[in-house]
C-alpha cells in the first residue's frame, strides 16, 4: 500500500508543482483543488430491508439421529395402560402381553423395554424381554420371576408392570 502511494506522489510531483502542506497523507490524498483520493473503501448507510423470499421446500420429516417415529408408554401387571398412547396391551397370560401398535411402523422398530415393581431379593428377582419382533404392528413381551434354588435358578412366569419405547 505504501508503495502505491509513493508511486502517487511521484507522479503528481512530476506534473505539478505544490506548495509545502498541499498534500496530506494519512491513508488519503488530497489535493488542492480540494479532491480527495481514498485508499480505504467507503460504505453508504444500510439500505431499507427487501422483501422476504419465497419459503424453501418442506425438509424430509424426522427428530434427533434419524428417529422417524416413537411409541412409549408403561402398563400395570394386569395389561392396564398407565401412561402412553398409540398402543394397546392384551394379557394373553401370566407374564405374557402383547403391544400392539394403533399405526404400524413401516419397519421392524428397535425396543427397549424397564421391568417395574420386582427388586432382586434373596427369593429371587424379575426380569422380561422380547419375545419376539414378529411384525411391525406388535411385539410380544414375556415376564418371568427368576426363584434362586440349588445354586441355580428355576424360572415362573409373573405378571410384572413395565415401560417401554420402540423407535423407528
């Protein structure tokens, strides 16, 4: 930049002549016709805000990581739905239900599902799990209670109030 403006002063000292003080240096030039050369770059005031755009197209429907639907809820020992909708529970037996979903997911959804109530106690502890994800309209939930015995275990089937959450 200091070149540039050395290169000015050479020019104009070699087509005209000037008094002391004529031209002044701080980042500008001026000269005395009363013209001024700026090396800086000058903005005008802000402008009155446009008019808004169109609205872009709809992003693909979706939460957090890819997850496209939930379904969660907890339901007593006997089948009865605590909180939750979008399902419903059918005891079909002692530690047997069946969670059928009022929409089905459009694939197998990925479950996880708490025991509730039962504690490990030294007469045993209670435990479910999937039985199996045979569809994408249900799953199939089995409850035992695990009775310690002969340093192994005997397994009873036991109506147990737990919570799930299936995701898709």
């Amino acid at each position: 930049m200091n070149a540039l403006i050395t290169l000015a002063l050479l020019l104009l000292m070699a087509t005209s002549t000037f008094a002391a003080g004529d031209v002044k240096i701080n980042g500008d030039l001026e000269f005395p016709d009363g013209t001024i050369q700026s090396t800086a770059t000058v903005q005008g005031p802000q402008g009155e805000k446009g008019d808004t755009g169109p609205a872009g197209p709809q992003g693909a429907p979706g939460t957090t990581n890819g997850i496209t639907k939930a379904v969660h809820g907890l339901f007593g020992p006997s089948g009865v739905i605590t909180p939750g909708n979008g399902f419903s529970v059918n005891h079909t037996g002692t530690g047997a239900y069946t969670v059928t979903f009022t929409t089905p997911f459009n694939t197998a959804p990925h479950c996880l599902l708490t025991s509730l109530g039962h504690q490990q106690t030294s007469t045993g502890y209670a435990d479910c799990e999937l039985s199996a994800l045979s569809t994408t309209s249900s799953i199939t939930i089995t409850c035992f209670k695990y009775i310690p015995g002969n340093g192994s275990y005997s397994e009873q089937p036991s109506d147990n109030a737990l919570t799930f959450i299936c995701i898709e």
